[in-house]
C-alpha cells in the first residue's frame, strides 16, 4: 500500500459513516405517495450503495477487527448483511406501484437503521481504538476497492440516480451542467460576468 496515500485517505471509520449518511439521506426523500418512477430510483440507489458497502466491509473492515476483538457484534454483522440482502431481492422482484413495494423498503430500511446504530455506537468506536495505527491505510484498501466495485455499475448507478429526480430537479441539473459548460468555453473575462447573470437567474 502506498504509504502517501494511506495517510491522506479518510479513515475506514469515517468512509464507513460517510455511506450510512448516504443511505438514510437517500431514505427520507422516499415518501409513500412519490411517483412509482422516483421510488424506483431512490430504492434502487439505497440497494447498490449497501450490496457495495457491505462487500467492503466484508471483504476489508471486519476481517481485520476480527483478527484484534472479535466483538459478538462483528460475528453478528455478516448475517444481518445476508437478511439485508434477502430484502433486497425481495424489492427487486415487486413493481413500485405495488403496496408491498413500499413496506419491503420500509423493512430493509428499518433493519439498516438498527445495524447502523449498533455499528455507529459500537463497533467504529471500537475500531478507532484497536486498529488506530491502521485506519488510514484501510480507508485507502477501502477506497482502491470500491473504485472496483462500483465501475462495473456505474450505469445502473447513473440510471438509478436520474430515476430519483423529479422532472423539476433534472431540469435544474440539467441546467447547471450547461451553466459549468459555457463557463469553462468562456475566455476568463467573461466569466465573471456570464456567473454573475446565471446567479440572477437562479434567484429569479
């Protein structure tokens, strides 16, 4: 591992607070009457983010708590992943406009809720103590690993995240990637100006 990058990684604790925040914002933008088109990619996006998140921890995290405190909570933790994704499944084979759509997720979410909070109190606390010398470096494995992960679902990542968005917030994504386009086309003495009029519009 190089050492430059184990030092200016985010520690393996804080990645792994960093996608639980992830999650559960996901999470409450899903409301019971949203289109069956956003649930679908906002539920889509929560299920790759944690098949994602708990290979890391699985392949990177626990294996290297297990080898210095084999905490009940770590042996506890690969089954509660295996029942989250039985869940996941599940989800995948309703339709959003079904009524058991909902409460699937509503399920999945609340087992997540229950995990994190035994991790977030728990285990990271524990691990910042036993493995403090290493963090650094098993934020850098992390994040080598996720780059893996992710780029084969980079599709249906994208694909997932414009479902979430309602027409309203495509238009202004839409509108800001334009926006950033024209900037950068712009010579440097015209961009002051041409931000400044796109801040105009935008408080309009």
């Amino acid at each position: 591992m190089n050492p430059l990058l184990s030092r200016w990684s985010p520690s393996i604790t804080n990645m792994i607070r960093m996608d639980h925040t992830h999650v559960l914002t996901t999470f409450h933008q899903y409301q019971v009457d949203t289109s069956p088109r956003v649930k679908k990619g906002l539920a889509d996006t929560v299920c790759v983010a944690l098949e994602i998140h708990a290979q890391l921890e699985e392949e990177i995290f626990y294996p290297a708590m297990r080898a210095v405190a084999d905490t009940e909570f770590v042996q506890k933790s690969v089954p509660e992943h295996d029942q989250m994704r039985r869940l996941i499944t599940q989800l995948r084979n309703l339709e959003p406009s079904e009524s058991s759509y909902d409460e699937t997720f509503f399920e999945l979410m609340n087992n997540v809720m229950h995990h994190v909070a035994d991790e977030e109190t728990l285990l990271l606390p524990t691990a910042e103590r036993v493995l403090a010398e290493r963090l650094g470096e098993l934020g850098a494995e992390m994040t080598k690993r996720r780059l893996q992960l992710t780029a084969p679902r980079s599709g249906e990542i994208a694909g997932s995240l414009a479902r979430s968005m309602g027409p309203r917030s495509l238009m202004l994504g839409a509108g800001a990637l334009l926006a950033c386009s024209y900037l950068v086309g712009r010579p440097r003495g015209s961009r002051a100006a041409a931000a400044q009029r796109a801040s105009s519009a935008v408080a309009r």
